[in-house]
C-alpha cells in the first residue's frame, strides 16, 4: 500500500510541476500582460493545487491534509480573482493590449 501511495504523489507532484513550469513559461513568453497574467493564474493555481494535494497525501495525518486542502481553497479563491482585479486595473490605465488582440471586451464594458 506504501507503494501505492508513492505512486500517486509522484504523480501529483509530476503533474503540478508540469503545470507550475507552463505558467512560468507562459509568463515568459505570452506578448502582453493580459496573457501573461492569464497563464500565471489558471496553470499556477492547477499546479499549487496539485502540488499541495501531494504533500497532504504524502504526510498521512489528516490535520496537514486539511492544511494542504485550505491552501488548495485558498488558491482557487484568491488567484483568479486577483488576476481579474489586476488586469481590469492595467486596462483603466491604459496598459495597451498586444497589437495582433482581435477584441478588447472591457472597452465596450467601460464606454456603457
């Protein structure tokens, strides 16, 4: 059964690398802020969540895997949500979107 166990955080810990590692890349790599912002927020949550799930099924006591669940909770609370809060910010400044952007929603929301 240990084995078992070992397994599957492996695996939780592969997969919330992987997904840290997108966003890091994304981070990089996306154009403008918006994206950047985007990446940062859906696959750093996922990988947080994954990574914390790991460590609370890994330590075997149900009190660090309540702490590992509210810090997964507090991730999917706090995390899209001050993305969205900073990125309508950036947009009331007047950050500009990246050239090749096709539609900018908030301006229509902002103008109404």
């Amino acid at each position: 059964m240990d084995y078992v166990i070992a397994v599957f955080v492996s695996v939780l810990m592969l997969g919330g690398s992987i997904f840290a590692l997108t966003a890091a890349i994304g981070i990089v790599r996306l154009p403008d802020l918006y994206t950047r912002m985007h990446a940062a927020s859906k696959t750093g949550t996922v990988g947080a969540g994954l990574i914390f799930l790991a460590i609370g099924v890994h330590s075997g006591d149900v009190a660090t895997f309540v702490r590992a669940f509210a810090g997964i909770a507090f991730f999917v609370l706090t995390a899209p949500i001050s993305a969205h809060l900073l990125a309508r910010a950036s947009h009331q400044v007047g950050y500009p979107l990246h050239e090749k952007t096709v539609q900018d929603e908030l301006q229509s929301y902002e103008e109404g």
